[in-house]
C-alpha cells in the first residue's frame, strides 16, 4: 500500500477550551486536597510565656490535653501506666532526665501538678512547661 507523499500535519487554530478546563480541574483538585488531608495527633494548645529556662540534660516529653488526658510516646496514658513509664525510662537512662510538660493552657492546674508528683515519684527532678514564644513588643498576640 502506498502512501501519499504530500500528506501533511492539520495545523488548525488553537482551541484554548480544553486547556482551561484541565487547568481549572487541577485548581480545584489541589485546593480540595489540603482540606481533606487529616493531620493526627491532638491538638494542644501551649500557654504564651517568655524567658523560659532550657536545659542541656536528656528530656522526656508528656504531653497533657484540655481534658487532663496524658501522652507518653505518643500513646494516650492513665497516671499507673505514666508512673511505669517514667520509671522504665530513668532507669534506662545513665543521666538524670528532665521531663518537659506540654500541657495544654485550658488544662487545670491540678493536672500541672499531679503530673509534678508523678514525675517526682519516678525519679525525674527537673520539670520545665514547654510554651510558645511570647510575641515581640508591639505586635498582636496570636488568636
């Protein structure tokens, strides 16, 4: 079978429609997937403070909800099982350990310090609050 020779390539006008559909598809798609992507974890929201001590020491973290509900190791934890925790982890560890409490700013202050006794049970001597930043002076607190 031949072919012609002359055939050439049709090269009409440009149809911008079906680009822009494709374009406004891709909009939507990608605003859409930031609004069902859930992010884990629990929120806590930490307390506004400025000038907060650090430290050099190894850390452990617990972490408190609004509702009194600690975390240890990212897994929700009842005092008992906090106390056996902190333990375990004193015990594995040749340095002294400092517990670093994120405790959320609704959070009762009974729960800042049964989590206090708790660590002092374990063995653990230095507590320090984990805060945000105080906002530079002149500027608006974040909501």
């Amino acid at each position: 079978m031949r072919f012609p020779h002359n055939a050439k390539i049709f090269r009409g006008h440009f149809e911008a429609a079906p680009y822009a559909s494709v374009f406004f598809l891709f909009i939507i798609f990608l605003l859409a997937q930031s609004s069902m992507v859930v992010v884990p974890g629990v929120p806590i929201e930490l307390p506004v403070a400025a000038d907060v001590p650090g430290t050099d020491k190894p850390i452990v973290v617990v972490a408190v909800d609004e509702n009194g509900t600690f975390y240890f190791e990212n897994q929700m934890c009842t005092e008992a099982r906090l106390r056996e925790r902190l333990r375990a982890a004193v015990q594995g560890s040749p340095e002294p350990l400092t517990l670093v409490a994120r405790v959320h700013r609704k959070a009762s202050a009974e729960v800042f310090t049964l989590l206090a006794v708790i660590a002092r049970d374990a063995g653990i001597r230095e507590l320090i609050p984990e805060v945000r930043l105080a906002p530079a002076v002149g500027t608006h607190p974040p909501p």
